[in-house]
C-alpha cells in the first residue's frame, strides 16, 4: 500500500514537472547576437513573446522589466557602437552579460549561466576578459 502511495506521488510529480517545462520554449536561445540587425530581429520577437498569452507570457512582471532592461542594454551598445567589432573588451563583455542574462531569464535558466568581466589581471596593467560559470 506504502510503495503504491510513493508511485501515485512520483508519477504526480513528474506529471507537474512536464507540464511546466512544456510551458518553457525549447531550442536555441532568443539571443544569439551577431550583427546589429539579428539583434533587432530577435528583440521584435523576444517583445512579441513577453506579451500576455505570448511564447514568455509565463514570466513575471519583474522579469518582464528585466529582459526589457537587458534588452535596452543591448539596444544602447549597438547604438553606441554600430557593430560588435567596434565595441571594446568592456563593450563586448556588457554586451554578451546582458545578453546571457536576458537567455537565462527567458529560458527558466536552460540556456547557461556564464557570466563575464573586463578586468585587469594582478600584477598587470593589461585588461583582459574573465569568464566564469554561475552553476552551483
């Protein structure tokens, strides 16, 4: 009776479990930025996505407000710079963690958590980027 009760749980949880992450778009993340004009094709969709009913519509409002401000990152530097090759080390490593940040966000975290800094090496004078992953 006791196994029976733990099977019904499981299969229940696992059930909840589906359900949930059918909710969470699958494949590539919505950002995969290249050039400025993938950037502001994929923003028009990921936009169209956070409205009610819409592929993110699952997100709540603070995160709503956040991808709108990574997007608004992005925005910026693409203005700022024109290109991603014009933009410097601190310019590439703003652009790639607003980028990673608005992913993680819209894919509930399936896409990676790497985050990034321009910051000078000890003992150096010469900047450099550091990646490290956020996992636990």
């Amino acid at each position: 009776m006791r196994s029976h009760f733990h099977v019904g749980v499981v299969a229940g949880l696992l059930l909840a479990t589906s359900a949930a992450m059918a909710v969470v778009p699958t494949g590539s993340a919505p950002f995969d930025l290249s050039t400025p004009q993938s950037f502001h094709e994929q923003a028009a969709q990921v936009r169209a996505g956070l409205d009610q009913g819409g592929v993110y519509g699952f997100l709540s409002t603070q995160e709503r407000a956040r991808v709108e401000s990574e997007i608004a990152v992005m925005d910026a530097l693409f203005r700022r710079y024109g290109n991603i090759e014009a933009m410097g080390g601190a310019g590439r490593v703003k652009l790639y963690n607003a980028q990673e940040s608005a992913n993680r966000i819209l894919t509930r975290g399936l896409s990676g958590t790497i985050r990034c800094a321009w910051t000078q090496q000890t003992g150096s004078h010469i900047p450099r980027t550091l990646c490290w992953s956020t996992q636990a």
